[in-house]
C-alpha cells in the first residue's frame, strides 16, 4: 500500500476503508477482518456510524501492530462542548490506545448556528489540545467548504490536515479541492464510488471496459490521479481486493479529462451551509 503524508509529515495509506454503514453487529467483525486480510490498513469510522464497539473487538484482536493500523474518528455534533471525553471514549470504544486522525464530523451550519464561525472556532481549539497532548496523530475537518475553511483558518494555530469530503465522479467539488490544496490540507473522498449507483453510468462503464478494469477501479485511481484519497466501502471480500489493486491502471490525461468533466449523477444531496437535519 502506498503511503501519503500529511502536514505534519504522518503518513497515511493512500485508500482507506470506509466503515459507514457498518453497525454494532457480530458480523461487522467478520467485514472488518476480511478488510485487514485483503490488505487495508486505514479504517475510517465516527462516533455517530455505531460502528465503534465491534471496530474495537477486530483492532483489539488482530495481529497487525497498532503502528501499521491507520484509524481515523470523528466527533459528532452532539459532543461539540465534550470535546475530549469523546475522543477518550472513541479510543476506548476502538480499542486502539491512540487515533491517527481525529476529524470534526460537520461544521456547525449556517441554517441552525447564528455564530456558526464561533462554534467551529471553539471545537477546533479543543482539537488542537488533544493533538498536542498526544491523543491524536493528526486532526482535521470534514464537509467544510471554502468560507468555513478560510473562518476557521483566522484562529487556528494548527491549520487541518485533512477535509473529508463527498466526492466522487460527477461531484469534484473543485473550490474547495483547490483551496485544500493551496493550504496543504490533504482532501479525502467519502463515497468515492457514489454509493454504488454512479457504478452504472454508461461512459464510465465503457471507460473501464477500455482499461480493463472495474468501473468502481477506474473511480478509486481517478481520485488518487486528482490528489484526493478515497474511502471506499465493500462487504464483499473479492471486491475489497479489487478496490485495493489500482495502482498499475494508468489513466490518460485525455480520459482523465473526460471522467472530471462528467456531469452529476446524484449524490447525497447533504450540503453543511444550509443542513438543518443535524447542524
Ligand atoms: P458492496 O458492499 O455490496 O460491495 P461508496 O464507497 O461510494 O459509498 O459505495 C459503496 C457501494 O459500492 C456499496 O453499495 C458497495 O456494495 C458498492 N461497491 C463497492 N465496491 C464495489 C465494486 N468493486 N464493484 C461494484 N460495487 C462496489
């Protein structure tokens, strides 16, 4: 697995496990250990996934040092005034003694928060206590856009080193890819696949037909081939592998071109400028 670096020069595997919709059940643990055998290394959950307990009982279990286990958590909104307890009890939760990267799970929306800069403000301080007492490897943001990235940046004494974002083919969401990219904020991908249904879409299907590969292949290096790294989720063990083996696949610029200019196909509709579901 190839490795990134992050601004603070931890190194991240370059594709992670997506664990959302994996919930607290005996058989999430069976997932999580088919992952670990195919090869991933970088797990990306939150608090709010439920997932956290049955995560724990396979790192606990595993005989992959802890060293070579990348694991990302994520505050939920709830907890923005408990900042640390969650974060102890994350850890806990994963049995994982540390977190490589901590994220806040959304900002605070416009929608509902008046001072939405000033909540944002506050939870990022508290972030930066636990990355300097040594709780986290690394921290960061996720579903921030450019004005909530520039907000938090007039206060903030450690820039984010990460911002989680939906993307995928269709949805780039290219200002604030550039923004992220000027400020040294790696970006990574949540449903880099779509949620499965962009899989479908005929171009994409011809393009993969063309490389011989998979269209959900062509989707993973297209992320990495844009400098973003992707998350996807799989159950299925044969098709975790596959997720995992794309970095032979050498896409022209020319097709590159064509899949970054491909028109949207849907996605989660979620936008944390004007979310009022959860703020
Ligand atoms: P499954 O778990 O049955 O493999 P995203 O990561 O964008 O959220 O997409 C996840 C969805 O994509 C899941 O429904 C998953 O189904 C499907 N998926 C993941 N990898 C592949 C693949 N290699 N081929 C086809 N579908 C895939």
């Amino acid at each position: 697995m190839q490795l990134l670096q992050l601004a603070n020069n931890h190194q991240i595997p370059a594709i992670g496990y997506g664990t959302w919709r994996l919930k607290n059940k005996p058989t999430t643990v069976d997932i999580i250990n088919d992952a670990i055998s195919a090869g991933y290394r970088h797990f990306d959950t939150a608090f709010a996934y439920g997932n956290e307990e049955t995560l724990g009982q396979a790192f606990g279990a595993t005989k992959v040092p802890r060293s070579e286990l990348f694991i990302t958590g994520k505050l939920w909104n709830d907890d923005r005034s408990n900042v640390r307890a969650a974060c102890t009890r994350s850890i806990k939760n994963l049995q994982c003694e540390y977190l490589d990267l901590y994220l806040v799970h959304w900002p605070a929306s416009p929608a509902v928060h008046k001072d939405w800069a000033e909540v944002n403000r506050k939870v990022w301080a508290e972030l930066e206590k636990l990355y300097q007492a040594g709780l986290v490897k690394a921290i960061g943001v996720c579903n921030f856009k450019v004005n909530q990235l520039e907000e938090l940046l007039k206060t903030a004494k450690i820039p984010p080193m990460v911002n989680q974002i939906e993307y995928h083919i269709g949805q780039r969401q290219p200002d604030i890819v550039e923004f992220c990219n000027q400020h040294n904020i790696l970006v990574e991908a949540w449903s880099p696949l779509g949620s499965g249904k962009m899989l479908k879409v005929p171009e994409l299907v011809q393009l993969a037909e063309k490389y011989q590969v998979s269209p959900a292949q062509l989707s993973i290096k297209w992320c990495l081939d844009n400098g973003v790294l992707p998350l996807p989720k799989s159950k299925d063990p044969e098709r975790m592998r596959q997720n995992l083996d794309v970095f032979d696949l050498k896409i022209s610029p020319a097709d590159l071109k064509i899949l970054n200019d491909m028109p949207y196909v849907g996605g989660s509709g979620l936008d944390s400028e004007t979310i009022t579901l959860f703020g």
